[in-house]
C-alpha cells in the first residue's frame, strides 16, 4: 500500500489569521505522535496573509481514518471552522 500525501492549504477569515494559527498549531504535535504518522507539518505562506498548508504523510488509508477520527482532529475542525475562509485538501500519493 502507499503511503497517502495530504496538502490542506487553508485561508483565514480577513482578521482572523494569528487566531487560525493557534488553533491549527494545537492539532500538530497530537497528530504527530497519532500511529501510522510519518510527516505532520504547518507552514504559513511567505506571500499571502492568513494562507496556511499542512503538509502530512500517512502510512496508510487506515492511519489517516483514525486521525481524522481523532478527539484532536474533530477539536481542530470544530474550533476552526468561524475562521476559515476556504479549505482545499488534495489527497495524492507520490508517482
């Protein structure tokens, strides 16, 4: 089986982004220590306000179910939801 690439590239509400940051760093280090994790990470764009990308690397279909299954996760999503503009998550796997 593959191993599964998620890019989520998220955008803030205008006023929102140091707020989206707190939320969305809360769910990095939980998910890193979640099994089936090999890469969890955050990055804020150099080139536009309140756009931020989680890039992570699952083991497997399975691993990725459990995270996003996870208290942490669904936390996350909860929390964030009122300072999100858009969300656009490409799942991919590497040719």
């Amino acid at each position: 089986m593959e191993n599964i690439v998620i890019t989520a590239i998220i955008k803030s509400k205008p006023d929102c982004e140091n707020e989206l940051f707190e939320v969305l760093h809360q769910v990095v280090h939980p998910s890193r220590n979640e099994s089936g994790c090999i890469t969890y990470k955050l990055h804020k764009s150099l080139d536009e306000q309140g756009v931020f990308v989680f890039y992570e690397i699952w083991q497997d279909e399975e691993s990725l179910k459990k995270h996003i299954e996870s208290n942490h996760y669904k936390a996350y999503r909860l929390q964030a939801e009122q300072l999100i503009e858009s969300r656009n998550v490409h799942r991919l796997f590497l040719v």
